[in-house]
C-alpha cells in the first residue's frame, strides 16, 4: 500500500525525533505510550482497547481541554516496523473512515524524521479538517511525541 494522492486531498506534518526509528516506532505500538502523548496540547487519551496487528483496532477516546470527549479508532492495514504505518481512521464505530493515515520513520543519523501524512476521501473533506486546525494539532503532537520519547530508554 502506498499514498498516492491528489494533493487537494492530502496534508502532511514532519518533525525530527531525537531517537532512533526502533524506540520512536515502539511508542505507536504500546496504548501506555501512546496514551501518553498522543494528540494536540490540552488532550489526553484513553485507550479501550488495542490490537496491533494487520486488521488489529485501536479504539481511543481523546479528551479536549474543553471537557469534550472524541471517540477515535484506527484500524491497521500495514505495519512494517520500523519505518511505516498505514491505517484507516475514524471515529465512531460502524462509520467509515474519516482518512487514510501513513506514518514513515526515516533514520537520520541517531534522530528520526516523522512523517504523518493523511488522505482524505474529498478535497472539501481535507478543507474542513484543516480549519479545525489540523496542521497546528499534527505539529503539536510530533513535538510532544519528541518530549516523550526522550524520557524513554532504549
């Protein structure tokens, strides 16, 4: 499976982790971790359940600082660890999937660059999720992927 998409559709964030691929690829595959970073500044996760592995299904809600809680789930399509993840993403379950997602982890020297890119069905579709500010919350949530992985160990 690759990404291949019309650009109206797609949008991209990209941030170099101070980690190797091997530890960074670790935090998307453990609810612990990911609970403990995942999303924009102010949310928190709560993860219900967690099967990774292809056709596998992380079930989450994110909690905004707001108070509002956001049912979310990824189910997995690809996992070859350490360099991608591709999924679909939605957000209650027995919807479609709202995109697709693909993460790449490229080594750089002893840092790894994180590339999240989504596809979404329609360019009206990447529009609106870009004025619900996508790009700001993809940025915030690579920086604090970044922070937490740092206080990991190898």
């Amino acid at each position: 499976m690759t990404v291949h998409a019309d650009p109206n559709r797609t949008l991209s964030v990209s941030r170099l982790v101070g980690a190797r691929p091997e530890l960074v690829f670790r935090m998307f595959s453990e609810a612990r971790h990911l609970d403990a970073w995942w999303g924009p500044d102010g949310f928190t996760n709560e993860t219900h359940e967690m099967d990774f592995s292809v056709g596998g299904l992380w079930r989450y809600t994110m909690h905004g600082p707001d108070g509002k809680a956001w049912p979310n789930w990824i189910r997995y399509r690809e996992i070859s660890p350490p360099t991608r993840l591709f999924y679909d993403h939605g957000a209650e379950i027995g919807e479609p999937a709202h995109f697709e997602g693909e993460i790449r982890f490229e080594a750089e020297g002893d840092r790894t660059r994180v590339t999240l890119t989504l596809v979404f069905p329609t360019p009206e579709a990447r529009n609106a999720t870009l004025k619900f500010g996508a790009v700001d919350g993809g940025n915030q949530t690579l920086a604090k992927l970044d922070a937490y992985v740092r206080t990991q160990t190898g």
